[in-house]
C-alpha cells in the first residue's frame, strides 16, 4: 500500500470510491493510507513516530474504530471532528499515538491511518 496525501478529492479507502470532503488545518501536509474499509487489517510503524487515525465517534456510526484504537494506547486529539465524507454517520475524530519501530496497530471495520512527514 503507497501513501498519498490527504488532500480534498483524495481517495481514501482502497476497496471505496470515496474521497475526502475537507481536510482540517491540523492535518495539512499528512500522507494517508488507503487501507480497505472492512475485514481486519494490520498497519505496522516502519520506524519510530506519531501515527494517526481517524474514525467516526461511536455515536455517529456503529463501526467506529474508537474503543479499539484507545485500547492500543492512542488518544483522542483535541481538534473538532473532520467532515470526511457522506453523511453525518462519517465525520471523523482523530486519534493520536507515538509509535516505536516494528509496532502493529491492528484495526477492523474502518479506520483511516495517517501521518505527517518529519
């Protein structure tokens, strides 16, 4: 899977055709991983820094990846919820962890890594 960057227009998931609606300014400049919306899916650090994710709240979509993210130790970051795409069942919430070298993040239904470029 190849980064790109998260853009307006951006396509974000690899087995969708859905693209991003609006990028808020504390992701300018991030790189997205088009992973697939459903199954189970492993994103593993290549090396050591902070990784992001974005997922509904779990009051706007059943298959939100929150619960799952916060188990994996990752915080939820205090910037307003981003309009990704659709409804309102898909604005999204960003979470944040510093990750060491080789560590697996796993998620299933739909979470959207991403990170900034050091």
């Amino acid at each position: 899977m190849e980064a790109r960057p998260l853009v307006k227009g951006a396509k974000l998931f690899s087995d969708r055709t859905y693209t991003a609606e609006e990028v808020p300014a504390a992701l300018k400049g991030a790189y997205l991983l088009p992973v697939a919306m459903n199954d189970n899916k492993t994103v593993t650090c290549e090396r050591a820094g902070t990784i992001y994710f974005l997922t509904p709240a779990p009051s706007r979509n059943l298959d939100t990846q929150s619960q799952v993210l916060l188990d994996q130790g990752f915080e939820k970051v205090a910037v307003p919820e981003m309009h990704l795409f659709g409804g309102p069942e898909s604005y999204c919430t960003l979470y944040q962890k510093d990750c060491a070298a080789g560590e697996t993040i796993l998620i299933t239904k739909w979470a959207l890594p991403v990170y900034l470029p050091e």
